[in-house]
C-alpha cells in the first residue's frame, strides 16, 4: 500500500498503531488539561458541560442523531462547493477535499463561541495556507462565490415573511380591496427593501471582484458552478432547514415551512446585529418572538437553547476530529493557532478601516454643512478657494 493511501486511513498520518494510540492519549490528556486551565481561569466550563447534558436529557436520543446526522451533511455539503470553487481556483495548488472540510468544519465550530465571526477568517487563512499560491483576496473572491447562492435563498426567506407575516399578505386587514392605500404602502415598502438588499450586495461583490477575480474562476464555467458549487449549496441549505424541523419536532413545536422559515429568518437577523459568540442571547429572543404563534415564551426559549447548545457542542468535535484526520496533531494545532491570530489581526483591521471610513464621512458632513454656513461665506467669498491654494503654495515652498 502507498503512503498515500495509508494517510489517508490512518489517524496522525502514522502506520504504527502503538504510536497512533499514544498520540490519541495524548491528545485526550490535553483537552483535560486545557479544560482543567479554564476553569482555574474562571471559565465555567463544568457548568457549561452540566447545561448541555441536562439539555440533551429533555431531548430524545432519536431527534439528538437525526439532528446531528443532518447537520453533518449541511458541513459537508458546503465544504464540498468550497473544494471545488477553491480547485477550479488554483487547479495546480494542490486542494484536497479533507483539508478543505477540517479548515471549514474549524471555523464553523470556532463561530460557535467565538465572537465577530472570527472562525469565518481562520477557515479564509487555513484555504491560504494549505493551497499552493492561493491568496487571502484570492480567497475572500471565493468567499463571494460561495454566498451567491446563499445571499438569494436569505433573500427569498425574508421576502417570504415579509408577503405571510400575520396570515397573509392582507395583514388581518380586512382584505387588499379594503386597504389600497396599505396595500401600496407596503408594497412600495418591499420593493424598496429589494432595491436597497440589491445595490448593497452588488456593490460588495463589485468591489471585492475586482480585487479577487481569480477566486471567482468557476463562475466562467455555469455548468460547473452549477453542477459543483449550486446543487451542493442548495443540499446544505434544506440540509440547514431539516435541522431546524427536527428541532422544533423534538420540543413538541408544530413544523410547518412557516415555522421553520421564521427561526431561519429571525436567527439570519440576530446573527447579522448579534456580537455575542454564535448570537447567543438575541437568537433566544427573536426564535421565541417568531414562534410566538405556535407555542409559549418557555418552550421556544427551550427549543432555541437546546439546539444551539447541542449543535455548538457536536460541531467542536467533529471540527476537532477532522483537523487531528486531515492535518494531523502537530501540523493542525500549529495551523489553527496561527490562523486564529492572524483572523484577529484582520477583524481588527476591518473595525479600524470602518471606523476610520466614518470619521472621514462625519468630516466631510461637518466641513459641508460649515461651508454652507452665512458666516463661512462672508469670510471666504471664493468658497475657500483662495485658503486652499495659498496653503499648497505655502507646502510647496
């Protein structure tokens, strides 16, 4: 058997099995160590655990595995339009589709605790560094492939509450014909909000693609992009959906597409505002709002805690064992350590750079409305004109 092949069916990229039952122990040793650290820290990490096992017992051990067993096939799914947008990327670079998985199955266990959705850009710096020559704009153009899909189906379920909210587009009104004026209020509303969804998200993937063609290569190819990155894409989001239905079945809440398209649209919501860690808080306070006509306050307060908390748990360990499989001890430890420092670097660049954007923004709006100012102008008839150019003169010498 080649070395290849024995890589890819043994853990730790070992062939002794001695060796590989030392690493495993010693990897277990230190997960107890690190947790034992946390707590001295003052993290609690035991109440934490308790919370979760009191949580799992009010769930039946069926609705537990279908829920993880599906969720498994949303990561899957969605690292797998990964690989082949990075592949058709950078086809010499080297991409294989297990590395691909841990990078994407770290992150997203990462924004599971972790806030500002920093696990997103340790999975971007991970692609980085296991493709040859990639690039992390190459990278970040991909990104923008890979949410095309998304961005529409988040879309189409905010434009779906938006049209049923309240029993129909009628708004328990009394009916379109009794409501003009209503009817075109709201009407005119949503297609603002169309509009204004539209034009934000062309004018970041515009940016970004002039600075990330090549991460966008699959998108020459639509059969490809529909065949490798749309399907995949589309199996993960009702993969996403299933997850949600065998939740709220598991905690006697009615599954309907409209229950199941409120917690989707009001956890898409509270995760875009939330800067708590996975929008723990807000996701408990908007799914109890948008269940608020299938069951009680304390029921969906259950459901939401339950499957955040079960989810959250189950995606720490199957992103841990997938970094340990493709990567190995040594090598994925030092690659996640790395790409989370450099994930903070570039969180805090983006705050600093959009903060910096609305400084310059308050300025301009506090120079114009200074110019547009009676006393301004009876000090500088020219505008200001005459300054400016007296003050480059005065640089220039």
């Amino acid at each position: 058997m080649s070395h290849a092949a024995v890589d890819a069916v043994t853990p730790f990229h070992d062939r002794s099995r001695a060796r590989r039952l030392v690493k495993v122990g010693v990897w277990l040793v230190g997960v107890a160590v690190v947790l034992v650290l946390l707590n001295l820290a003052g993290v609690d990490v035991k109440g934490w655990v308790d919370h979760l096992w009191d949580t799992m017992r009010e769930v039946s051990v069926g609705y537990i595995v279908a829920g993880l067993a599906v969720q498994t096939v949303q990561t899957t799914l969605t690292a797998l339009a990964w690989f082949f947008i990075l592949q058709a990327a950078y086809p010499e670079g080297g991409v294989r589709y297990r590395e691909i998985l841990a990078a994407y199955a770290a992150g997203v266990a990462m924004n599971g605790f972790l806030p500002a959705n920093i696990g997103t850009f340790v999975a971007l710096l991970m692609y980085t560094a296991l493709i040859r020559g990639a690039t992390f704009p190459g990278v970040l153009g991909g990104m923008v492939v890979q949410k095309i899909f998304f961005t529409v189906a988040g879309t189409a379920v905010y434009l779906y509450l938006f049209v049923s909210v309240s029993g129909s587009f009628s708004l328990q009104l009394g009916g379109i014909a009794d409501h003009p004026v209503v009817t075109v209020v709201i009407v005119a509303g949503g297609a603002f909000l169309l509009f204004l969804l539209g034009r934000i998200f062309w004018r970041k993937l515009k940016g970004l693609w002039e600075k990330a063609k090549q991460g966008g290569a699959i998108l020459a190819r639509p059969r490809d992009y529909f065949l490798k990155v749309f399907l995949p894409s589309l199996g993960a989001w009702l993969a996403k959906l299933g997850v949600t239905a065998i939740f709220l079945a598991a905690y006697g809440i009615p599954v309907t597409i409209h229950s199941i398209m409120s917690v989707i649209g009001g956890n898409s919501l509270a995760n875009t505002v939330s800067a708590t860690p996975g929008g723990v808080g807000v996701n408990q306070a908007v799914n109890a709002a948008a269940l608020r006509d299938y069951t009680d306050s304390a029921t969906a307060t259950a459901y939401s805690v339950g499957q955040q908390l079960i989810v959250t748990a189950w995606n720490v360990l199957f992103g841990a064992a997938l970094v340990v499989w493709a990567l190995g001890w040594a090598g994925g430890r030092t690659l996640v350590e790395e790409s989370y420092a450099g994930a903070k670097v570039k969180v805090a660049e983006q705050k600093e750079a959009r903060a910096t954007k609305k400084e310059a923004k308050r300025e301009e709006r506090k120079r114009g409305r200074e110019e547009k100012s009676p006393r301004f102008r009876r000090r500088h008839p020219d505008g200001g004109v005459g300054e400016e150019v007296a003050q480059n003169r005065s640089e220039d010498e």
